[in-house]
C-alpha cells in the first residue's frame, strides 16, 4: 500500500509525497499552517484509488489485511465499519470498536495504531470506575465515553478517506508515518490531541456542569494506575520504547533535570487535562474563541517540546 500526505487538492490529483514542511514553534516534521487548513491526509490502496466507504467485508483473509507495514485496503474497509456509529451505541459497545481498530493495525505493526492501543487501556479502565461507582455520576461517565471516543473515530475516519481530521489528528498520522520521528512523541502527541482538542468539546456536548468536577478529576487519576499495561502493548506491537516519557507524562520529572523546570509541567497529563476543563469553562461561558486560541497555542507549544526532546535523541 502506498501512503500519501498530500496538501491540496492538485497534490492528492498528482499523487505527490508532501514532503517535510515545518510548523509552529519550530517543531520538527511539523504540518504548516497551509497543510492544517486546506490539506488532507489520505490513504491509498497500491493502485492510487481512495478506498471505499463500504460495510465489512466478510470472511477478508487475514493475510489480505497487511500492506508491508500498513493496513491493506481490506483492512481499511473493516476500520471504516468500525469508525461508523449507529443510534444505539453503549460504552461495551464503543469498548467493542476501539479493540478492533486497535487489533487491526497491531496486527500490521502499523504505526497510525499506537493511539488506539493506548485507548484501548483508558477506555477499558473508565468503564471498571463507572462499574465500580468509583464515580458519582454514572449516566455522566458513560456519556463522556461515547461522545469522546466518537471525536476520535470521526477523525480517524476522516483521514482514512481523504477527507481533513484536525490540525492535531492529521499532526498524529503524519509524525507516525515518518520513521525519523520519535514513536514516544507521535503516540503522546495523539493523547495530547485528543485531551486538548476533543476533550473540551466533549464536555460541553454531553452538558457538562461544575458538579462534574470531582468525577472529571477522579477518571484523570485513575488513568494513571495503567500507565504500565500500554507503556508494554506499545513496545510488543510497534518496537514503541515510550517507558521514559509516558512516566513522565503521567508521573514523573524525568526532564527536568536536563531541560527545565517547565517542562514536566508542560507535559504534565494532569496539567493538559486542568487545561481542557478551563477551556471547557470558556466554551461553556460563551468565550469559545478565546478557548480555540488557548487550545491551539497549547498543542503546539506542546508538541515543540516534544519536537526539541525528539531532536536531541532524549525520546
């Protein structure tokens, strides 16, 4: 299977390689400001024809659904299934969804699966706390669950045909692609995505209220218990040695030593997850602009540390 990021529709016409543009903050391999508004980002069975937006397949040979290192255009009709909701959608159900996109691209060892892989684990762990009444409000968490895991299959499905996820989602799929990038970088990118971007968006769709806080708080720390079991899935299935900084993600101060005292709390999930729930503030008192604007300078301020740990062989 080839694999084109092209920017614009006379690249993806042309069947263009988009190159290695730079973005904000100097970060490295970054998509540019042009790439963000108007590309797309689209994968392509061997032939040069977008895959088909189709039901499953059924009884796909398992050796059709690996292209090399990618999924197959087989393996893409499957995903898009799965990436495509119904009106009855539970929390068992969306659990169901993100296992398969996950097993899928396991299966190929293909990178755009590192974050799947990693949800899989949240996902799963959020359901025990909802099971368990480690939270209050139960409705609420399962609400959170749908509608948050739905921003990520809208995107992915997005970039599997063609069509613009986010700026950070397409950010995502192209670091993943570019072997000289980190893998640690591109799978903390993908989860700093989907905290800053999704996250907020969510909370304001599912009505969210400040009665909410404890609950919203307690599901971050819960997070962090299972740090462990992905740290090890993303090693075994994509060769992903993410120990160093996904502890210091979610735990430690590993960094700072080197690079500053900022930079743990620039990295910190807690700090990026107060983040979302101020931004949700915002969005919810009417000043959305000023929210998009927060989001926007702190994902790539973000991902120019990350691009500067990345660039000095730290991750």
């Amino acid at each position: 299977m080839l694999r084109f990021f092209c920017l614009g529709l006379w690249s993806i016409v042309l069947g263009c390689d988009a190159g290695e543009p730079s973005g904000p903050a100097g970060s490295l391999s970054a998509v540019d400001d042009s790439a963000r508004e108007d590309g797309s980002l689209v994968r392509m069975d061997a032939g040069g024809a977008a895959p088909s937006s189709g039901g499953v397949q059924e009884d796909v040979p398992a050796e059709s659904l690996c292209d090399g290192a990618f999924v197959s255009a087989e393996a893409v009709e499957l995903l898009l299934d799965l990436t495509t909701l119904t009106d009855s959608e539970t929390i068992y159900t969306t659990y169901d969804r993100i296992d398969g996109i996950a097993t899928l691209f396991e299966d190929c060892s293909d990178p755009w699966g590192m974050f799947p892989t990693t949800y899989r684990h949240i996902t799963a762990r959020i359901i025990q706390a909802i099971e368990d009444q480690e939270i209050e409000d139960g409705e609420w968490g399962e609400q959170i669950v749908l509608d948050f895991a739905g921003r990520y299959f809208e995107n992915l499905q997005a970039a599997l045909t063609g069509e613009k996820p986010s700026y950070g989602w397409a950010h995502y799929y192209y670091l993943a692609d570019h072997p000289d990038v980190s893998r640690a970088r591109a799978v903390v990118v993908a989860m700093v995505t989907h905290l800053t971007l999704d996250l907020p968006y969510a909370l304001l769709a599912i009505g969210t209220t400040d009665a909410h806080e404890h609950d919203y708080f307690v599901l971050g720390e819960l997070m962090i218990e299972i740090t462990p079991d992905f740290i090890a899935d993303l090693e075994h299935y994509y060769g992903a040695d993410t120990e160093d900084l996904l502890n210091g993600f979610f735990l430690g101060d590993w960094v700072d030593g080197v690079y500053g005292d900022e930079t743990t709390v620039t990295l910190s999930y807690q700090t990026i997850r107060t983040k979302s729930w101020n931004n949700w503030r915002l969005i919810n008192s009417g000043w959305g602009w000023l929210a998009d604007a927060e989001i926007y300078t702190a994902f790539w301020g973000i991902d120019g540390v990350l691009a500067t740990l990345d660039a000095a062989g730290t991750i």
